[in-house]
C-alpha cells in the first residue's frame, strides 16, 4: 500500500448511484434497445415532440460514405418558432417563458409564453418590413439580453438564418463573418456591460463593415438599446430596435419551412484559420434540440432552467433557446459575470428565482470554487435538482466541489460532451437511470453510436484509448460548413471510412464510460472557447516585423487551457515586444484569444519537411527542460536548446 495520504476526493466512492431507480434504468435500457434495432422508428417517434406543418415520413437518408449527406425528416415541414412558442399558448400562456436578470441589481425582466410570442412576432414583422426574406441571413451580435432570444426567434419565424456572433469577436473577425455569411441585416446593442467595463458593440460592427467594404451585404443595423450609452447611427441604415418593432402588429404568419432548410448558421474554430460557418437544419436540429435537452433535463411544471452559457455559443442556442422552449419550460438568461458585483450574485439568483437545473462550463466552477464554500453556504440552493456542466474536461475534483458544496450531494452533476457540429448532447447520463462517475461524461444518449478507434481509424473494442468517432447520423449534426462542403467532408469524414470524427481523443473503460481527453487537433479549448492555433498564428502574421508564430495550448488552472506563443522575429528585430504581439492578437482575433505569454525565439522545431513540432513547444511552455521523448522528426535538434534558453532568458528578464 502506498503510504501517501489520500486526498478527500480519492476516498470518495468512484461511482454514484444516487437516484438510480430500477424503473428508470429498465426504461432507458429499452429506449437504447429501440434506438438499436430500429433508428427510424426511434428517431420519428421523438420527432413527434416537436409541431410539424406536415409530418415527416422518413427519418435518416444520411451517408458519411462518398460526397458526404447528412439529411433527416427531409419530406416533413415545420417552422421552429411554433414548436417554441404558438403550442404553448395553449396551455401556459401565462407562464414564464422567460426570466432575464440584469447585472445591475434588481433589474429584471419576465416574458410570459402570451409576451415573447408578440415579442418575437412584431420583430419578425419588423425584419420583414426591411425586405428581409426567407433564406436570408440575419447576423445578431448583442450581450446576453432578452433582445438576441427575441431576435433569434424572429429570424426562424420568417426563415431567415440567425447568425450569432459572440461579442468578444474583433472587428476583423465580424468583418470575415458577416462577408462569409453574407448576411443582409445585423442586430447589435449600443455597448454592453462587463463588470465595471463597457464592450462596444455598435462601433465594433461599423468598423467591421467598413472593413468588409462593398463586398459585404448589410443593408441595414438594428441597434438595441442596452446601456443607453451615446452611439453614431448612419442615417438610412442604422434604425433603434424600438423603432423599428414600435407599430408591427402581434400576428405573424410562420414561415413553413422544408425540415432541410437551415434554421442558423454558426461559427467555430478548427485547424485552418478560417472561421467555418456550421450550418444546422430545421427538422432535424429542432427534434434533436428538444430530446437531448428533454431527455437530459427532464423538466417539470413550474421548473426554471438557467443555462449560463453565451447565446453566440451552441450551448446557448440548444439549452437557452431551442431546448427548454421547445420544453415547455422556463428558461433564464442572466446578463453579467458570475462574481459581479459581488461574489455570490449567482447563488443569489439561484435563490430568488428557485433555478431547479442550473448548466455551467467547468472555467466558471473553478473560478466559482476560489471563492471558497463560504459563499454558496449562506444561499438556499434546495431548489437545484441537477447541475450540468460541458464544453471542456473537468477534474473529479471540481466535479466533486460541484455535487457536495452547490448540490448538497443531493442533485446529480450532468456532465455532457457535445460541440457545436453535434448541436446537442451526445455524451450524458440519464438522471435516474446513469450512476454517475465524476470526471466522465458518462455514456452515448439512446439513439447514439460512438466509438474508439485507433490513430488510423481502426476500431478498438473494450476498454481503450484513442480517437473519438461517432458511427451513425443523428437528426441535429451538421448538414455541412457554409459554402465550403469539401472542407466540411474533409475535416469530419476521411480520418476514419464511413465514421465522424469529433476532433477528440478519449478513454472508455470497463464499466463503457467515456473519458474524454481533449482535443487532438490544433484546437485550444480556452475557458470553453475553441480557439484555432492557425487563428493566432495568422494573425500575428500581419504584423511585418515578424517571420513566424507558433501558438499552443498549455494547461491553466482557470481556462482549463492557456494561449502561449512562440514568435520568430525578422533579422532587424528592434522594438517588436511580446505585448506588442498580445495586442495585435486581441485586435485581430478577440480579447478571449488573449495571450498567456509571447516568447521571442530565434527558431521554431520544426520537421524536415517544415511541419512545426507544436508537442515539443507545449511542453517547453509548460516548463519542461528534458525528457522529451522521441525528437528524430526534428530537422535540427539544437534549436531545443536555444528555445529552453531564449524562454528562461524571457522569464528571468520579467521576474527582476
Ligand atoms: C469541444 C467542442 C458543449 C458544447 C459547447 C462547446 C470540448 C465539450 C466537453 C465535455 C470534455 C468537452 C471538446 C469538444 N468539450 N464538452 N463534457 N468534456 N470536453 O462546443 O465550442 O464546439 O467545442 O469542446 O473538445 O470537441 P464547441
């Protein structure tokens, strides 16, 4: 026996069976048998969840073989917005649909089902009075206010696919993504705040259009008033939110639309520098929005569900939005950071508004945790029921912080693995029926085939490590990336024939729990943020005093990941300085993509055929000075040593 005291999560029981009941395991047991034997009957059994116009006949007529076709409920015919809104009235006209917290304090908000169904119908009129049409594309870039839920809803009411931008994004990078996307009416706010700061939002989109110049499409800025800050409006393009919704009638005719027509477009980061626009389907995402979220967050009447993610990421359109509306349910957006301005203010929204599932990334718990026990302490948080968390890996440790301090070791931790190509959950345990193990994302949902393959595709059965694939379409995966389908092919289909490829690596155990490891490509997980190295790397670029940048990820006790980079200057070299580089990084890409730390080298490792050795630049990022493993790929083994010594030059020069 080893005489190393164990720490208090090591004596913890490794599995959790807490609220497992015989009934619920046979039931979900019988659910992953019908998902089995027979896909299409499973899959237009849950499509009856949603409201369709005409009902689909067929479900997958999917390939990942060939040219790659992923579509599902193709002859079916629905607008999502009804699914969200119009067959509620029924029922709970007058419940919640929407709870919004401000960050200043006591500034509230609650839509009823009755109220954002006329909100999101006089803005979809609104947006039809300015010409725009079905399949055309409307960009949202606002802060997390009740405006960006009412915009997106207002889009797929007339067709017209939302492109959500998240507000940290440079004026370079909306630039790109609005001339990508080609987008024809953009909704922003006039700044917006961010604890003590503002962010500028309508200033950042008129610089990015006036980047874009004529090859973008905006005709018009609709600009919601959000902090009251003064902000330049062009005549005859920008118009007030207010203004513009002031005389639309409360009715508006749905727009029926073909479960193939997109419903949004979204952004996200892979190997290349180019952001990929996502494009997700109607029928399928709605379907797929409405089981994972249903099947994972079972809701209950008079529930509320707060999901504290950004609505520019997936996990704000599926478990703010399209999820818990297409629920039923309550769903509650909250405007500000988690510790502002006070620690504590989440625990105390949990309180008053009696949050029954709260949903969280790992970045925010960990910083959640240095607060200390003290502060959740004096909150009543008996209302929580289960406390979900996604979009990185997290340490049993925080796992365990989760369930004892905020859960009372009384709600179960729900610990999904999805991405914004899968839109939903695809990794997740079913409360009642999936004992829990802290630090694993427990299982496929029924319905879900996910494998392990060896680094060349191979598949690894029993308990085995390697590469995370999944073997069948599901309805909400990605039909393909925005005018780029070969891309689209290439990125998710060759690694392994006839299988996607999540990007990730992961380990499965004897009980079949999956572990996911991290990403294996050059993707950095920052605070939940994907962030691609090529996105750095080009936008160092730009800066002609510099030769070459390599940027990696290293591990951050907050960020779960860290950016740092590697520059190699030009021969003449005076005056670049590392945050010189971190600024221009901000400028270009956004400030979430900020720098750790920027060292100067005189080379990069690179193999003989030129291909940076990013693994050997991690690990000297990380503080290694030896043992790193087989270097017979590097052209050059010295530039190992000049690297050690040029970046503990760099540290001692900033100690003193
Ligand atoms: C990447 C996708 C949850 C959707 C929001 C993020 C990582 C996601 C987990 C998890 C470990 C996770 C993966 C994935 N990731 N969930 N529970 N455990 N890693 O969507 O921005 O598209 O990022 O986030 O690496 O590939 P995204």
């Amino acid at each position: 026996m080893s005489s190393v005291t164990p720490t208090p999560h090591e004596l913890q029981p490794q599995i959790i069976i807490a609220g497992v009941t015989p009934g619920q395991t046979a039931a979900y047991d019988a659910l992953v048998a019908f998902g089995e034997s027979d896909p299409d009957g499973f899959w237009l059994n849950e499509a009856k969840r949603i409201t369709w116009t005409q009902d689909p006949t067929r479900a997958s007529t999917s390939s990942f073989t060939g040219d790659v076709r992923i579509r599902w409920f193709e002859d079916g015919r629905l607008n999502a917005s009804v699914s969200c809104l119009d067959r509620h009235l029924k029922e709970r006209a007058d419940q919640p649909a929407l709870i919004w917290e401000g960050e200043t304090d006591g500034d509230r908000r609650t839509l009823t089902y009755r109220e954002l169904h006329t909100q999101v119908s006089r803005t979809a009129n609104a947006l039809r009075s300015l010409g725009v049409k079905k399949g055309d594309r409307v960009a949202i870039h606002l802060p997390m206010v009740a405006e960006g839920l009412i915009s997106m809803l207002a889009c797929a009411r007339i067709g017209a696919p939302h492109v959500v931008m998240f507000g940290g994004f440079s004026p370079e990078g909306i630039s790109e993504r609005l001339v990508d996307s080609g987008a024809v009416a953009v909704i922003t706010a006039d700044t917006a705040r961010r604890g003590s700061k503002r962010i500028p939002h309508k200033t950042a989109i008129d610089q990015a259009l006036k980047h874009a110049g004529t090859i973008g499409a905006v005709r018009n800025v609709i600009v919601v008033t959000v902090t009251g800050d003064e902000v330049p409006m062009k005549d005859g393009r920008d118009i007030r939110f207010t203004d513009l919704i002031k005389n639309q009638s409360a009715d508006c005719e749905p727009e029926i639309m073909n479960a193939e027509d997109p419903l949004f477009l979204l952004y996200t980061s892979g190997s290349t520098g180019k952001p990929k626009a996502i494009v997700h389907a109607t029928g399928g995402y709605m379907v797929w929005a409405s089981y994972t979220f249903g099947t994972v967050y079972p809701q209950e009447p008079g529930d509320v569900h707060w999901c504290t993610a950004d609505i520019a990421w997936i996990t704000g359109h599926s478990c703010v939005v399209y999820g818990p509306l297409a629920n039923g349910t309550t769903t509650l957006m909250y405007e500000g950071l988690p510790s502002w301005p006070r620690a504590g203010r989440w625990w105390d929204i949990i309180q008053r508004n009696r949050v029954t599932s709260l949903f969280t990334a790992p970045t925010a718990i960990r910083a959640l945790m240095r607060e200390g026990d003290d502060f959740p302490g004096t909150f009543d948080l008996s209302s929580l029921r289960s406390l979900g968390t996604a979009g990185e890996p997290i340490s049993a440790d925080a796992w365990m912080w989760y369930y004892e301090v905020i859960g009372k070791s009384r709600a179960a931790v729900i610990d999904t693995w999805w991405q914004t190509e899968t839109a939903g959950i695809i990794l997740g345990p079913v409360v009642g029926a999936t004992p829990m193990k802290p630090g694993s994302a427990t299982k496929p949902l029924p319905g879900i085939g996910v494998v392990v393959t060896d680094d060349k595709g191979n598949v690894l059965e029993g308990a085995a490590e390697g590469c995370f694939c999944i073997t069948t379409s599901w309805p909400g995966q990605a039909r393909t990336i925005w005018q780029d389908h070969k891309r689209f092919r290439e990125t998710y289909f060759t690694f392994s024939e006839g299988k996607y490829f999540t990007g990730d690596g992961v380990r499965r155990d004897e009980d079949g729990y999956y572990w996911i490891t991290g990403r294996m490509d050059d993707v950095i997980n920052v605070s939940g943020h994907r962030i691609g190295t090529a996105e750095i790397e080009d936008a160092v670029a730009v800066d002609h005093r510099l030769a070459e940048a390599a940027a990696v990820g290293i591990q951050h006790d907050l960020k779960g990941q860290g950016i740092v980079v590697f520059v190699v200057t030009r021969a003449s070299r005076s005056g670049v300085r590392p945050e010189d580089i971190a600024a221009v990084i901000s400028r270009n890409v956004g400030r979430y993509a900020a720098p750790e730390k920027v060292y100067l080298v005189s080379e990069l490792p690179k193999t003989r055929s030129g291909k940076i050795v990013r693994r050997l630049l991690r690990k000297i990022a990380e503080g290694q000075t030896g043992e790193f493993g087989d270097l017979s790929s590097l052209a050059d083994t010295s530039v190992v040593d000049t690297l050690i010594a040029d970046v503990a030059r760099q540290n001692q020069s900033e100690n003193v």
